[in-house]
C-alpha cells in the first residue's frame, strides 16, 4: 500500500484525495453511473460525492450529463476517456532525478534522467524535478490535465502514518519529506514511496518476471534495502518499514552504522563502503560507475570488494528467502551491469545460509530494468492505485 491513502488521517486533502481515488475506482469498476448510485457504492454522502465530482469534471477526468432515475432527475457521471491519459513515475537519487512518462497500456513514452549536485535539499531537487517534469511532458505532447498522477521514490523509509520521510534515509536533507510537499510542489495528485518498494512493483508489473507471484527485490545502492512484492501487491507491514536488510547485522564489532548498530549489511556491501575502500586503495576519487568499469576490466581489489559484499548480500538475503520463500530474488541497483561477478558471490552467501531446498527453488536474477526500475515503479504504483491497472490485467 503506498503512502498517500493512510497518512494524515487527520488531514482534509488526504481525505479529499482518498474520496476521489474511491469513487474514480467506483466509476472504473461500474461504468457511467448516477450521483447518487455513487454515493451508494462508495458509502460517501451525497454531498461529499457532489463536491468530488465537480473537482473531477474541473480536472477533466469525468464528465456529466443529466438522465433520469427512478422517474427523477439525476447527473449520470462518465469516466472519460482515458486514451491519451497518462502516469509519471519520478525517482529521486542520491545524484540523480530520473523521470518517465507512461501510457495506461505500460508504454514509456518519454523518459530523462538529469544529475543534480550532492546535498541538495528536498525542496531543492523537488524545483528540478517539476521543471524537468514539465519539459518532458511538453516534449513528449502530453497535457498536464493528462497525468493521473506521480508515484516518487525515495531513497529511505516512510512512516506511513504520517506519510513523511523519517530517519534512517540515505538523503538525511530528506527526513520531514512530506507527500503533500510534493503535490504541493507538482500541483497533481503524488504517491510516495519507498525506492525499493517502488523496484519490486516495476520487476513484478514491467520486467520479464511480472506476474511472478512473490518477488523480492534488493537494491544495492548508496543504502541496501528490499521491496517485498506478495501475490501482485508491495507489502509495508505495520507502518511501512520493510525490507530493511541493509541494517541485518554481519560482523558484532563492525563499523558504527548510520542506524546507531555496528557492521549491519550496509557498512560492508552498499557502494558507500566500495566507493571508500576502492578510493583508499587507488588512492584516487572513485565513483558508482568506477567500480563496475573496474571489475570488469579485471582489477583485483576492485573484484575484492565486490566479491566480499555480494557474499555478505547473499547471507542477509538467506535470512529472508528462509522467512518468506520467494519464488524469485532480484538484484537491482547502479551494480546491475556487473552481472554474474556480482550474482554469483551473493549466490554463494545464499548457498551457505539458506535452507537447501530454498535454494534449489528460489531464481536469483539480476535486474533487467537497471537503473530505471524505481521510475518504472512509480508509474506502475499510479496506475494500480487509480483502479486502471485492475481494468487492463
Ligand atoms: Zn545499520
């Protein structure tokens, strides 16, 4: 469940919002229907259904016409049409803001990626991100009375409570994030989530494994985490914070980890920690994208640390394959071009720590959508949220 139904109980625009996904849903799932049929199949007061409509006619997503009902005179309300609609999935990195434009149909239709300067705030990449969102869409000829909505990804986790970015993210200029910063800033409807969330719904909607019934994708980045997809639907737990294998402790006296523990996962295997060590043993600045160029061009320390951090993946990911029994694990991050030098020391730690017969039936993968699969994700989440995805499957 991504953030935007549950937060700000409390909050007017979260209820408005949540009213109008309900009764969208309603007319998807019913076809042209009355006011009052609405009200009926929604459970919402008349008054209230009114109230959304005539937003929704304003966005251009509805329209209405009068009819008769029962002998009385009623406002048959129609979803539009939906050809030429579209979702935008944005995901926020660490560098980076990538961005893609989708049809209902799962075509991408446009797509950029712009680097932005380390330690920029929230409010800082949010201003890049919605000039660059509209240059795409003015480019792409998409007007934006089209968009349904943006699924964003983040880089940390999101208490779902409050729908707010909290400790722990990879950005800490990040933490107080708030969905409604972000509809603020996009002025259309945004679904928030977690990056790997957002990667396990794109592998299981976009990637070669959709349809796969239980997925679990592992994003090796800047931080580690997973996104655990069960039976077609991303689970979040009690309040959203799953997946957090990063912090799976590895080595009792490891390095001081950002979450107060000492060598969890993270301190041994994020690109953080490959980035530090290669640096001091080249004794020159590294970046993400060395460490691949590197191992394969057959550098011994940089084959070292790859090695080294795969196989501590593979033991956390064996703790987790032996709880959940996934039918598949994908590997995703800015590594996934390393391929089998990185699948097959995480297939070892598997191998040594997992129940046998788990291994034997668990596929491990490496990701075929690379780095897009969060922006991926974020349109798919659009798309099921809205009530589209269930008419298209
Ligand atoms: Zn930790």
């Amino acid at each position: 469940m991504p953030v935007r139904q549950k937060r700000n109980p409390g909050s007017q625009s979260a209820l408005r919002l949540s009213n109008q996904q309900r009764i969208l849903s309603n007319l998807v799932s019913s076809g042209p229907t009355t006011q009052a049929d609405i009200a009926r199949g929604t459970g919402l007061s008349t008054a209230t259904v009114s109230n959304i409509v005539k937003v929704l006619v304003d966005c251009g997503l509805v329209s209405t016409s009068p009819t008769t009902s029962s002998g009385r005179r009623a406002r048959l309300v129609s979803l539009k049409s939906t050809d030429g609609a579209v979702s935008v999935g944005i995901d926020f990195g660490r560098r980076h803001v990538r961005i893609i434009v989708a049809t209902l149909d799962y075509r991408v239709i446009a797509e950029k990626e712009i680097e932005i300067p380390l330690g920029c705030t929230a409010a800082e990449a949010l201003d890049i991100s919605a000039n660059l969102l509209t240059s795409t869409l003015a480019q792409a000829g998409v007007q934006r009375s089209a968009v349904l909505g943006i699924g964003v990804g983040v880089p940390g986790p999101i208490d779902r409570r409050t729908g707010t970015v909290v400790k722990g993210a990879i950005l800490p200029e990040w933490v107080g994030f708030t969905v409604g910063m972000a509809e603020a800033s996009f002025e259309l409807p945004v679904y928030l989530e977690n990056d790997a969330n957002l990667g396990a719904l794109a592998e299981s909607t976009w990637g070669p494994h959709a349809g796969t019934p239980t997925v679990v994708f592992v994003k090796i980045g800047t931080g580690i985490g997973a996104g655990l997809i069960f039976y077609g639907k991303p689970y979040s737990g009690n309040i959203g914070l799953t997946g957090e294998i990063g912090h799976t402790p590895i080595h009792e006296h490891g390095l001081l980890c950002r979450c107060g523990n000492r060598g969890c996962l993270e301190t041994v295997a994020s690109t953080t920690i490959m980035i530090e060590l290669l640096s001091h043993a080249l004794d020159r600045p590294v970046r993400t994208r060395d460490i691949v160029r590197l191992v394969l061009d057959g550098d011994e320390r940089a084959i070292r640390v790859v090695d080294d951090a795969g196989f501590a993946v593979g033991r956390s990911i064996a703790a987790m394959a032996n709880l959940v029994n996934p039918h598949t694990i994908i590997v995703g991050g800015p590594l996934t071009d390393l391929g089998e030098m990185l699948l097959r020391p995480i297939r070892s730690g598997l191998e040594r720590y997992a129940v046998p017969m788990i291994v034997e039936t668990t596929e491990l993968v490496m990701s075929s959508l690379g780095e897009r699969a969060e922006a991926l994700g974020g349109a798919a989440l659009v798309l099921q949220q809205s009530g589209i995805h269930s008419t298209l499957t």
